[in-house]
C-alpha cells in the first residue's frame, strides 16, 4: 500500500507540473498556407514558462510545405528589453538537404533605445558554416542628421572576424572605411 501511494502521488505531481508548464503557453496555428507553402504557428508564454524567465512572451514559426523551418519570429518582454534594447528579433533559415541554415537575422530595437544610440535595426548575414558574414546597422534620421552616420556594414571573414567596417551617410555616400 505504502508503494502504491507513493506511485500515485509522484503521478498527482508530475501531471500537475505539466498542466502548470502547459497552461504557462498558448499555442495555435495563425496560418495553413504562409509564403513559404506551410503553416505558421504562433506560441504565446506566460509567467512560469522557461520562456517568458528567459525574456521572450511570444515566437511565431513559419514552416515550408515540407515542414521545415524557415523563419521564426521572437519578441521579448520589456524587462529583456531594456537590457539589451532589443524587442524583436527574426530568423531565416535554408534547408539543405542535410541541415538547416541559418541565412540571416534582424534584430529590431525599442524606441528608448533607438533614441539613446541612434540605432533601429540590425541585419546580419551568415556564412554556410554558421559565421557572421555582414552586420548592418540602421540609424535614424534624427541620429544621421546629428552624427552624420545612416548606416555601418561590417564585413567578416569565413571564421567570423571582422574584416572591414564601413560608414555612409544618408544619401549612400561613403563618411569611412576602416580594413582591419
């Protein structure tokens, strides 16, 4: 008898922690046929989700017709938020035919941020094997007409090492070039 209730009340646990760390999400599919021939599935979290601890309150998964992943969506709690001043980021993926890519990220910033650093959107680009290849950096009007910089490219090798940064102004114009 002293086995069994032990069994059943390791059950009763197990399954109220799963019913804690199930009703700390939402899931649901916001699209049958997105751009990519798939579904898009959006997952919302809630305090006491690992998620939501770790600063993100939703990701949206765009799927191809083949199931493959090939853009996912995440957007961050404002606590995470002002940390690194980040509120959205979005992923895209290629698939090979023996892995998933990563192709590029954009990092979205909050306007509190924007407007301390001047800085609205990051664009990075990847090499095959997993290394920065481009970063881009999108300044507003406001920062581009008091710093004068619109945007800066920073070019890396194949290993992920910077290898040239570049600045322009607002009409595309070349301020300066820096070859590390």
């Amino acid at each position: 008898m002293n086995k069994f209730r032990r069994l059943v009340i390791g059950c009763v646990l197990i399954w109220s922690f799963s019913l804690s760390y199930a009703l700390a999400s939402e899931e649901r599919i916001i699209s049958q046929s997105n751009e990519y021939g798939g579904k898009t599935e959006e997952t919302t979290y809630k305090k006491g989700n690992s998620r939501y601890d770790e600063g993100i309150y939703k990701i949206i998964e765009f799927y191809d017709a083949n199931g493959k992943i090939r853009e996912i969506e995440s957007y961050y709690t404002d606590e995470r938020s002002k940390k690194d001043g980040v509120k959205k980021r979005e992923q895209y993926y290629f698939q090979s035919r023996t892995k998933t890519l990563l192709t590029k990220a954009e990092f979205y910033y909050t306007d509190a941020y924007s407007s301390y650093n001047g800085m609205y959107k990051c664009e990075e680009k990847y090499h095959e094997n997993g290394n920065k290849k481009v970063s881009e950096f999108f300044y507003t009007d406001k920062w581009a007409k008091t710093h004068v910089v619109s945007k800066m490219i920073i070019d890396y090798d194949s290993k992920g090492l910077e290898k040239k940064r570049t600045h322009y102004d607002s009409k595309g114009k070349i301020i300066s070039q820096e070859e590390r």
